[in-house]
C-alpha cells in the first residue's frame, strides 16, 4: 500500500522551477529529506544536490535507489521524454510526472496538433511537413503573419512567428534542409497566426479527474512592450484577470475537460502536469500547445499562491486520490521578473558574481535558475536566465513594485530585465 504521505524526495532538475518546488518541498509537513539533481547554487544553499544530468535516465534512478527516495518530482520536459517515469516505476519508485507516452504531448508538437483536430478541440489551422517544397507551396497559400514549428523539444527556441514570407521561408529551410534543430527540426509543423492574448492554465491531472491550478500569464519576449526575440519567458504574475470566471469556465468546458478526455482515450494515462497554452481570439480560447510539466517561471508564482500542501497535490496526482485534495489559494497576487544575464537568448555571458541585499524588500524571495557557486564560493551566473525576483503582495501593484525593488538590489555586472511585468493588466484598471 502506498503511504499516505512521502517522506523523501528528489527534485529533478536545476531551474527556476525546480528551485521553486524545492522550496514547497521543504515546507511540507511530513516530508524528512529533500535532494536535487543536478540543482543550482540557490538550490544547494537549501538542500543537498547531486552531479546527474537531467538526461541521465539509468544515473537519476541509481541516485533515488542510494537515497532510499520514495517520491521523485520531475521538473523539465527532456527526462520526461526520455522515460525517466517509466523507469522509476519499473524500479517501483513513484514519480510526479507523465510517462514517455504522455510527455509525447509535448515532445511532438505534430502528434498533439493531430489529437487536437481529431478530438475538434479549439486550435488553429496547420499542416505538417518533412520536404521544403510542399511545405513552400504550403506556405503561399496561407495568411502571414505564420507560424513555423520544429517538431520535437528545442529549449523553447523551435517556434517562429514569421511576419514576412522571406521570414517563413527561411524558418522552413533551416529546419528542413538546415538542420537548425537538428532531429527535432526534421519534421515542422506550419500554422495559422491566432491573434489575442495569451494565457497560462495549468491542469494537474490524474488519467480523468484534474484540478486547475491559479491563472497566470507568462511575457515570452526579452524586451519590454513584448519586443524582441521569443524567450524561455521573462516574468509572470497571477492571477490573470484577463480569464474571467466566467471565460475559465468556458476554457474548462471546451479545452481542459476535452483535453482530459482525449488524452485517456488515446490510452495515455497521464499522470502530471497539462500545461496548456491558450490565445484568448476575439472567436474565443484556442490551444496554442500542450506542456507536460509545469512552466517556468509560472511555477514561481502559482506555487506561491497555493495554499495546499504542494507535495500532497502532487503524490495524491500520482497516487490516484486526486479527488481527496482540496486545493486552496492564498489571497492576494504574486509576480516574478527573471533577471537574465545580458544578450540573452542568443550569447550571453558566466560567472559573473552576484550580490544579494541582507534584507530584500518584505515578501520577496530569489528564485535560483542559472547560477552556480565558484570555487570561491561566490554565487555567480551560469545561464541565460540567472534568478527571479519573486513578491507575493495584496494588490499586483505591490506585489509588482516589491519584486522589482528586489530586482534592482541584486547585482552583477551583466544582469538585464524586463520593466513591464505585470503592466499589460495594471494598465487595464
């Protein structure tokens, strides 16, 4: 009989996310002993952290076996795809997070925009090609702006917004003929721009039953006015007042409860996180892509508002007593800005040191990303989006006006962010 509560963990992973997650982890009553792997310098600062790559499949269930783990939270898409589930559970070790079939929503955008049309779940146009001539001709009979998508995972940098036909055109051959992405980029899928804005639902699910986690919306563009390159994203906030309660309702009757269904009734049982993106249209929301775990940085702050006991959300997902969770949220608002290091996401540069205040501003926290310890001992950036400055507020203006007072106080010689989180929806008011 599975225990009622799991004592030991491992977090896998060693972003802002997962540093989030291991926060919730330590904060769980009944949990004894949390480790990551591989983490980062902020994680290491709060629980110790092991050398195994995300992709170490065989490596990360040798480590959860030695540290007598009995419930692992799998943080990124890449070892979910890999099967890291399905290989803890042949070693009889749960795990929070879908199996390779399920991660398949996500590692292929071609086989989820086939289920989303087969199932007639609101999407928007597309077709799918492996050669650079019929995907051309493709392209001339369609509206631009157009979307270009590399089939498989590549660390959110496989989708392009073409706004001219030169731009579509040259995004079909370098993944086609290029080898931009690599296998990833070997087949694309090509779709229909849809207009409006964006928001996040993410859906903890347990093969049919689920909860909706809090709304939030994520700023993917490095530059302020949502200007500039697509990145991993550079900010958050929740609630998204944009989704009413009454357009949730509708989002959860056309998209997540057929979402739930279609995926049981491929013969996935799914078991984690539905992250699903959605542009809300002026005809209504419409799915923009599936992610099978939880996004980043939206974990940094719809974590944040959960009141619930996080890790026993996540076993009773895994357990099958999902329906025994009541999920509460805490009043008020939380908004995270990424402090990346400057010139991402194209080249940027490491190791520079950072200086934290001795006392950041009330109900703020750093979230750890890219950041690792020198031999120094210093905390210096290691990756293109090294922190976040996390609030938690009242109102979205304090909580907006603390993280970024938070923001200005850590320093490093490289360091670059957003001044817009949040303003789309204060201007609104």
């Amino acid at each position: 009989m599975p225990q009622p509560h799991p004592q030991r963990l491992l977090i896998v992973g060693s972003g802002g996310r997962e540093h989030t997650l291991v926060k919730a982890a330590l904060a769980s009553p009944g949990v004894s002993h949390v480790i990551a792997a591989p983490g980062n310098g902020g994680i290491a600062q709060d629980a110790p952290c092991f050398p195994v790559a995300v992709e170490d499949i065989a490596g990360l269930v040798a480590l959860a076996r030695s540290e007598r783990i009995d419930f692992v939270v799998v943080g990124p898409e890449v070892p979910l795809s890999l099967g890291l589930v399905d290989a803890l559970a042949a070693a009889g070790i749960p795990a929070y997070g879908p199996k390779a079939d399920g991660a398949r929503l996500e590692a292929s955008k071609i086989f989820t925009k086939q289920l989303l049309l087969k199932h007639r779940i609101p999407t928007a146009p597309a077709a799918f090609f492996s050669a650079v001539a019929p995907a051309l001709a493709y392209l001339r009979s369609r509206n631009i702006p157009i979307v270009i998508k590399a089939d498989g995972l590549a660390a959110g940098k496989g989708v392009i917004v073409a706004q001219t036909l030169a731009e579509a055109e040259a995004a079909v051959h370098d993944m086609l003929a290029g080898g931009k992405f690599g296998a990833s980029g070997s087949q694309v899928l090509i779709e229909d721009c849809l207009f409006g804005e964006e928001t996040s639902i993410h859906v903890v699910v347990s093969g049919r039953d689920y909860v909706i986690l809090p709304t939030a919306q994520d700023h993917k563009r490095v530059g302020d006015g949502d200007t500039g390159p697509n990145t991993g994203g550079m900010g958050a906030y929740s609630p998204a007042e944009v989704v009413t309660p009454a357009l949730l309702e509708r989002i959860e009757r056309e998209i997540v409860r057929p979402s739930v269904d279609a995926i049981a009734a491929e013969g996935i049982d799914f078991r984690g996180t539905l992250f699903i993106g959605i542009m809300l249209t002026p005809e209504g929301p419409s799915v923009l892509e599936y992610n099978t775990r939880f996004g980043d940085p939206e974990t940094q702050v719809i974590i944040t508002r959960l009141a619930t006991d996080v890790v026993a959300l996540l076993w009773a997902a895994t357990s099958g007593t999902l329906r025994t969770i009541p999920v509460a949220v805490k009043p008020g608002y939380a908004l995270c800005v990424v402090l990346a290091a400057k010139g991402y996401p194209d080249a940027y540069p490491k190791n520079d040191p950072i200086t934290f205040p001795a006392q950041p501003p009330p109900q703020t926290f750093a979230i750890h990303a890219g950041t690792t310890r020198n031999p120094r001992g210093e905390i210096v950036s290691n990756g293109g989006r090294v922190l976040g400055a996390v609030a938690l507020a009242p109102t979205l203006r304090a909580a907006a006006d603390h993280a970024y007072q938070l923001a200005d106080q850590i320093q490093w010689t490289n360091k670059y962010f957003r001044r817009d989180i949040g303003a789309r929806q204060l201007n609104r008011r």
